[in-house]
C-alpha cells in the first residue's frame, strides 16, 4: 500500500488524532482533534514529519506520491468550502504553516493569504464587496511570501510601506485605503523583480509548493538549529506542514484575531489570560507592531477596551471553548483564534509555554481541581525548570531608581550591562560578562543572544510577543512592550524619561513587576512555600534515591536543609584549609622540614577544624555527614608572590631562598594526575590523622555534650588500588578508636572512599572489602575516562558540542555510555563484595535531571548536589520513579 503521506481535516472529521503528534507535528495532530470534538476549525490538511524526512534522506526530493495525495486534499477541502484555488471568481486561499513536533522558533513559520494573483484578487472583491480588504490581504501575502520563501530581507518592503504611510500622513496600516493598498502591490511586485531578478510568482500551485518547500528547508536553517541544540531536539524529528483555509480576521471592525492562555502563563493563576487585535491578522499579534487589546477586564489596566467588553458574544463562546480545550487536553492551553465576521474560528491550540512558578501552582490546582493525579502533577514540572524558582528576586528594602516600566513578562529579577544587539550578547556572554539584551523587538534571529543574556528588554510587544514568549521558555527574566523607553541602534543608546542609558551601562529588570532600574538593585532568596511545598511534598512521597548536599560550611548545610537535603553527600575540607587565618599555618605545615615541623603546624589547624565539623554537625542535625579528607595538590596551597614566600620565611625561621626552592619542587606539570587525594594520606599520614581526629572529637563532643546521634562518615578521596584504602583505613580506625575510647562514650563511624579513577570501579570488589561506603566522584571519573582535563576542556569542549561531536557537556550531563557504565561496574562489583555498602556520588552530576534519573536507574542509594540543586534533584528522582511507571 502505498505511504499515506497527507491528512485531511474538515467539517468535524479528521483523518489524524491529538496523539500523532510525532507524525503530524504538534499543530497539525491539534487541528485534527479540535476539528473532531467538533470545534470550528476551517478545513485543511497535514503534509507528515515522513514527508520532511524522506525530503532530507532523498537529497531534497519529495515522495512520488505526494503531489497527487496534496491535490486529492486540495480538492476536498474546496468541495467542503465551495471555494476553487485558483479561481478567478470564488478563490480559496489558504495559510501554510510549520508544526513540528514540539513548537520551534527560529523555523519559517507562516505564510497567510496564498493563492493571490492579479485574477484570483478580483474573486475576492467580488465574494467580499470588500475592495480594502482585497487589496489588504494581497499586500500582506505578497509580504510575508518575499519575506519567508523568496527569503528577501522584510525590511525593504516594510520600508515601502512605511513611506507610504509617512505620505499619506497616516501612523497605523488600517488607515491606509483600497487604492493606496493597491499601489503598494504594484510597488512591492516592482521591488520583488528588482531584488530576486524574476517575477513574484503568479501561479497559485507554484506559491503553494514553494511555500511547502520553504517550511521543509526551514528545518535546516542555522536559527532552528540553534534552537534544536538549546532544547535538544533530535534533528531526525522532520516537521509538517499545514494548508488549511484562511479565514479573514481582516475584513473590518467585526472581525478580529487573536492569542490566548487558559490560566495565566506567568503566574498560573486560573484565569483565561489574552489578547486580541480588531480587523488584523494573527501576525500582527505575534510580531507586536500594534499594541494588542487584553481579551477580559480582569487581563487588562483599564486603559484599551476588552473583547469582553466589545464582542461580547464572541468571547462567551471563546470561554467555552477554553474550557473544553483545558478539559480536554487536562493542560493549561495556548490557543489562536479569528473571529471573522463575528464567526469564531480555532487555528491552534498546543500546552502552554509557561514560567516555573506557573508550572507548579498549575500542576498544584489541576491536581486539587482533580483533572489530573498527583503524580501526573508532579511529572508537570520539569526539574531543571525549578531552578527559576530557586533565584533571587529583587530585594523589596532595596532603594530603587525606576527609569521605565513595561510589561511583566517573565519573571524574575536580573542585572547586566546594556547591549543592542543578540551578536553582542553572545560575545559579552563568552567573557563572562552579565549582559541585558535590549531590542526594539525581537525575532528568532534573536534568540542565541537571548540565551546569552541575564535578562531581555524590549520596547515593542505584548505578553504574548516572541520576546515574551521566549524568555518564559527559557526562564529568563524579560520586561516587554516597555513604551517608555525609546531605543536608538545607531548611537547605541536608549532614552527613557530623560536618563540616557548608554551601550556598557548598568541597569536592573524586575520581570515580575515590569520595572526597569538604573544600577544594580540587590536581590534576596525566594520564599519556598504554597504550592511549591505541595508539590515538593508529592515529589518526596514517590522518589527512592536520597538527596543530599555538597556543602563545606554551616551556611550552606542550611540553605540546603531548607531546600530539602538530606544529609551532606560531600563536605570538601580544602575549601577550609583555604581561609585567611589557616593558610599560614597550612603553608607552615606543606613546607615543613620534617614530621616535628608538620606536626606543630598541624596542631594549630586540628581546633579550627574541630570547629569547622562542630559547626557542621550542629547544622545537620544527625542526619548522615560525609567528610572528604584532604584532596587537592599540595603546591595549590603555596605562597606565590615574594611577599608572601618573605612573610612565611619569617613565620618558619627559615631564609627566602631555601622557601623559594621548596615551592619549585613542589610544583607540579599536571596536578590532576599529581600529588594529592588519598596520595598525600600515603605520604603524609599526619595530615589525615589530624581531621579523623577533628572529625572524630567533633562527633563525640556533641554526642557527650549535648545529646546528638551522629554517625560520621570519614571519605577517602582518589583511591586507584584497595591497598591504599586498607592503609588509610587502618589510620583511621586508629585514631577514631582512640578518640572514642577517650571520650567514653559510644560512636560509630563509617570510613568509605570516592569511586574517581577508571581502575578504582574495575576494582570495587577488592576496594569495597576496606570501604562501607562509595560515592563517585564523577567530576574525576569524566575528566579520566576521557582523558580530559577538567581545567583545560573549556577551549575546545563548546566546539565538540557544537559539532554534536558530544551530545552534551560530559561535565554537565553524565555520559551514560561510558562513564556511567564504570559507575554501574563500581555498583554491581561493590555490592558483589558488600551486599548492603551505602552507593551515592557527588560529582556535579548528582543535581542535573537526566543524571540524576540514571542514578535512580542503577541503583544507588543517594545523589548529592550543590544546595541550589537539591529541588532539582528531588524532582527528579520523583520523575525517574514515574517515567519507570509508565
Ligand atoms: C569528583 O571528582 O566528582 C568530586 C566530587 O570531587 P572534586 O570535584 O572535589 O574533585
Ligand atoms: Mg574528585
């Protein structure tokens, strides 16, 4: 049978279903339903993602069959609409649009009004009695096809447009008359030859395949690329195409079009949010050239009428429809609309592109609203998305200086110095510099420079413009629509209630209030409650793995406590060898002579850091503490400068030179694979002897003192041969023995070691004999499985991921093939040798989500992240228990 390669919609039948989305594309497989639970939908038809990918495999040739499948379409579309493409009396014009799977800016996206021509114009003014209206929709078409399919820069014609605004003495498009709209298709079709050195094209089925084409070659074009990357989006997915007949939200003041949210996309708050424009066509509401009406009272200020108020009818069958939809799909919705001639037509409906906090008072609602179940509620939220909530908004004590203010687009609050342009943003970006991306408007050529940004400003647009809409999605701070401030790229500046504001300059966005700051105004932490402690709630009843905290100082165990951690999976004592009023006596103990040298240095460190665990312990409450003996390069500790060598010299009784010398010695070519981990423990035994005797008088203090039950877990990190491990194990029984035995009271200890070395996890049967504990170390393991320096990678590893060489950052998302088949080996072996040993890691990737679900998948006990993850992480895991459900 030959491939069905186009699917037909119409008069409340449809060939496709809202779950064949990955054929369909999500727009087409929505059409299809909303056209089948007999909503109105104007007929068309779908052109599948099979079409897009036989396109790319077959050199860019379509599937024989589809020309005759497209023109069966074509042909019952114009039966169920009485129309003929192409007909000189009673046209049919259709709209062309892309629908991938997953909603993709930066792909060609829509081409309105196709199948004009000098003949088929005429048909419409005859069926219209509308000449304007005629005229309008072939400008428009003739716009929108030079722009996106001829791939002509819109500027130029735009600029045609607008001198003959500026001629006429009018400001808006709707002012500009029939005949006025007719020579501007006369000069548009003048400047198209002269540009493209061929005639705009005539024919209605060469407008409709070049259309088809654009949409399919869009899927390669660098902007959707980009953004396939930024939202790893398989290239292979294709897109589809959708024709479907156009309905005229342009024929006057009874018309209308529109964009719609069921609950507030920003807030999550349960009422239908949107907005509208009067005679104009759905772009016009995306591109933010004319400043959208709010559909409802309650969405609006006051200041522009709603559709509530001015098409009263209309909007009551609209909100049934919202709520059909919503019931429906069981999600918070983003539909399109066009009234024409007060008929209500659907053009898309698809979920919602929401902020985090929305995500989860949604999720919460629905739950609670019993739409859908709790543990759906929690698959709602992405966990990477929380990290949103887990930021800083702008501290309310804080003076500030507010120059403008525009719409509240998406949440948040961000500081960065002024750029114009995306290209700039990026490079800024690349320096480490905090930038805030301010455009007249933006469009997905924007979009690398977006992500590039700490916040977006912009002076046109809605809350439904591209700007707004992208920034939600990528949890960006961003004030659109902000009228108050006047952009200037040519001498790279903004005005905004008399301050100049120049390209470098600071300024502050509070996405949530739509103000625009001079300066940086400071933040404080978010509040942690409501529905994110309902949902956090859920998240907790439904995971396995633990969730702990990488965090070497009280602070930090608190701020992780409060975000949910369950015990300290790694505290990483050189960060307290490191502060000011130790480092001498460190360096003392590095450069001393002999063992009676280290040791007096080591006895002025053993109370500071007695007191450092003290602190620790105290904070944690009981639960479980991880302590990693000391693990970096020695030299990393030295003095470099003179000074510092002269100041040391003084403290020591000895001469500069002879420091001088020391510190040259201890230098190390390549310190990763140096001198330090459980190496420096071998070799300077005193040193680990001290912190199992600080951890251990710590421990006992408190359990003596006052009433605490803590089991301490003393960690050896950078084992590669168990015979290291026994030898620091038996030093470390030894000392804590003695510890205890003289505090008399009972405490028990786990000693355990980091799994960071490829032979370490081969071995972990040999190595789990000496070890009650694992936790891999994957920051180390990645960087020596590959061979890859962690410090050095950041030259070339963005190249590699780019060229999709890797798919991600090994760094960042751990690499399951390889690194984590070591960590699975490690698993499997270690609990051949110890059945019940205790399993977790602690690199960075125990609090990125697709880590984290790996974790979940091999077994281990706990993950451990830093404080700001810990949400994430939990989230996660929760997910890893349901995705396994499904
Ligand atoms: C690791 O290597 O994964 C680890 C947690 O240790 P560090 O990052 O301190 O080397
Ligand atoms: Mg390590």
């Amino acid at each position: 049978m030959a491939t069905k390669y186009v699917y037909f919609f119409g008069d409340g039948k449809a060939e496709g279903k809202g779950d064949m989305k990955n054929l369909l594309g999500g727009k087409g497989a929505n059409l299809a339903e909303m056209t089948s639970i007999g909503l109105p939908v104007p007929a068309g038809f779908t052109l599948t993602t099979d079409v897009c990918t036989e396109f790319y495999k077959n050199d860019r040739q379509y599937p024989a069959e589809l020309k005759g499948q497209v023109d069966e379409k074509l042909r019952q579309v114009e039966k169920l609409m009485g129309k003929k493409f192409g007909d000189s009396k009673n046209p049919l014009l259709v709209s062309v649009r892309s629908g991938a799977r997953a909603s993709m800016p930066g792909m060609m996206d829509t081409v309105l009004n196709l199948g004009l021509n000098d003949k088929t114009v005429q048909g419409i003014i005859e069926q219209s009695g509308d000449l304007r209206f005629a005229y309008d929709s072939y400008r428009r078409f003739i716009q929108m096809y030079s722009n996106v399919v001829l791939e002509m820069d819109g500027d130029i014609l735009e600029h045609i447009l607008e001198q003959m605004k500026e001629s006429r003495g009018v400001e808006e498009d709707t002012k500009l008359t029939a005949e006025d709209l007719k020579e501007l298709v006369t000069l548009f079709k003048t400047k198209v030859k002269e540009e493209i050195g061929r005639e705009f094209p005539d024919d209605p089925q060469e407008q409709l395949w070049g259309a088809i084409g654009a949409v399919f070659g869009s899927w390669m074009n660098p902007r959707a690329i980009t953004y396939r990357k930024l939202n790893g989006i398989p290239a292979e997915w294709g897109t589809a195409v959708n024709v479907q007949s156009m309905v005229y939200g342009n024929m006057g003041d009874d018309c209308a079009t529109g964009v719609a949210f069921t609950r507030n996309p920003s807030t999550g708050e349960n009422v239908f949010f949107g907005e509208f424009l009067i005679n104009a066509q759905g772009e016009d509401v995306v591109a933010g050239i004319r400043t959208p009406q709010p559909i409802n009272k309650a969405g609006g200020d006051g200041t522009l009428p709603s559709m509530e108020e001015v098409m009263p009818e209309c909007y009551g069958q609209l909100m049934k429809i919202q709520q059909i939809l919503e019931k429906h799909y069981r999600d918070m919705q983003d539909i399109e609309f066009t009234i024409e001639k007060d008929k209500l037509y659907m053009l898309q409906t698809r979920g919602g592109k929401r902020t985090a906090k929305a995500a989860v008072k949604i999720a919460v609602d629905m739950v609670k609203e019993g739409l859908i179940s709790e543990k759906e509620g929690v698959l709602r939220v992405e966990p990477e998305q929380l990290d949103q909530l887990l930021h800083p908004s702008l501290d309310p004590k804080a003076a500030k200086d507010v120059i403008a203010k525009g719409l509240p687009a998406s949440p948040g609050a961000a500081s960065g110095e002024v750029v114009f342009s995306a290209d700039e943003a990026e490079e800024a970006a690349k320096i480490g510099l905090k930038v805030i991306l301010v455009r007249v408007e933006t469009s997905p050529e924007d979009i690398h420079g977006m992500h590039a940004a700490q916040g977006i400003l912009t002076a046109r647009g809605g809350m439904t413009s591209h700007a707004a809409v992208v920034a939600r999605g990528m949890g960006k701070c961003c004030v659109a629509g902000c009228g108050d401030i006047k952009v200037d790229y040519k001498t790279q500046q903004f005005t905004a209630k008399g301050n100049v504001i120049k390209k470098g300059d600071v300024i502050t966005l509070d996405g949530s209030t739509g103000e625009v700051m001079k300066g940086e105004v400071p933040t404080v932490q978010p509040e942690l409650t409501g529905e994110f402690g309902i949902l956090m709630g859920w998240v907790d009843k439904y995971r396995r793995l633990r969730v702990r905290t990488n965090a070497d100082t009280p602070h930090d165990a608190k701020v992780a406590r409060d975000f949910g951690a369950e015990g300290i999976g790694l505290c990483r004592t050189e960060h307290m060898f490191f502060e000011a009023d130790r480092i001498m006596a460190v360096r003392e103990m590095i450069l001393a002579e002999d063992l009676e040298g280290r040791k007096r240095a080591l006895s002025k460190i053993l109370p500071m850091q007695k007191g450092d665990f003290l602190g620790l312990f105290r904070e944690m409450k009981g639960l479980p503490v991880t302590i990693r003996l000391l693990d970096p390069p020695l030299h990393e500790f030295l003095p470099q400068s003179d000074e510092d060598i002269e100041e040391l010299a003084g403290v020591m009784n000895v001469t500069a030179a002879t420091l001088k010398h020391k510190v040259e010695f201890l230098h190390e070519f390549n310190p990763m694979l140096g001198h330090r981990g459980c190496r420096l423990g071998v070799t300077f035994p005193e040193i680990y002897d001290m912190q199992v005797q600080a951890i251990m008088e710590a421990a006992c203090e408190l359990v003596k003192d006052e009433g605490y039950q803590i089991v301490p877990e003393i960690m050896i990190p950078l084992v590669s041969e168990v015979r290291e491990l026994a030898i620091l194990r038996a030093n470390a029984v030894r000392i804590a023995d003695e510890v205890v035995g003289r505090y008399g009271v009972e405490v028990e200890y786990l000693i355990g070691t980091m799994i960071e070395l490829p032979r370490a996890a081969l071995t972990a049967d040999a190595i789990a004999e000496e070890a009650e504990f694992f936790s891999f170390g994957t920051n180390d393991l990645t960087q020596t499985t590959y061979g890859l320096s962690r410090d050095d990678a950041g030259k070339f590893l963005p190249f590699y991921v780019e060229r999709e060489i890797f798919p991600n950052d090994p760094f960042v998302a751990i690499d399951q093939a390889g690194v984590g088949q070591l960590v699975k080996v490690g698993c499997d072996k270690g609990r051949a040798t110890r059945p019940n040993i205790k399993l977790g890691i602690c690199g960075e990737h125990g609090g990125e989500p697709s880590s984290v679900i790996f974790c979940h998948q091999i077994g281990l006990d706990y993950v451990s992240c830093s404080p700001f993850r810990v949400p994430i992480a939990r989230l996660a895991a929760a997910h890893a228990v349901l995705l396994e459900e499904q």
